[in-house]
C-alpha cells in the first residue's frame, strides 16, 4: 500500500500541497478546467458547477475565479453565475 493510509490523510496531503502553489496558477488551472470540459460536456450548468466544485474543494481556492467578460461569451456561459473579471495577469 501507499503512504496515505486512508482518504482523510490523503485529502490532508493534496490540501497541503496545494496551498503551496501559487493562487494565480491555481485560478489559471480552474479556468483551464471550465475550458476543457465545457468541450466535452453538453450540460453547461454542470459543467460550471463541477468547474466550481473543482476550484473550491480540490484547488483551495474561496471560489471560482473571475473570467474576463470575452471568454464566458466565447465559451457560450452567459448567466451562468460566473463573476465577470478583467483578464488574467501574469499571462
């Protein structure tokens, strides 16, 4: 067996590494998961939804980052509760 003996630990463990990482790669990778799935998924909602799920519980993040006003409507999300925001820095 692994190191991580159960769940919980394992959880721990991933938490803990996260918060390592840098916020904007973090908010980078939550946008780049809503990207990707919103392209495999037909069911946008979900997909926001598991995108936000995704941010919050595995990322560490408070909530799914804010998109730049072009991408949600490129990607075709309009009023699906993502936060408007200006684009991303660091690019």
């Amino acid at each position: 067996m692994g190191p991580f003996s159960n769940v919980k630990e394992l959880s721990t463990a991933v938490a803990k590494a996260m918060g390592n990482v840098d916020a904007r790669i973090r908010e980078k990778a939550a946008a780049a998961h809503l990207g990707y799935y919103n392209g495999v998924v037909k069911d946008k909602a979900r997909v926001v939804a598991l995108s936000a799920e995704y941010a919050v519980r595995t990322l560490g993040l408070a909530k799914f980052p804010a998109l730049p006003a072009r991408t949600i409507n490129m990607m075709g999300l309009q009023n699906r509760g993502l936060e408007v925001g200006p684009p991303a820095s660091g690019r």
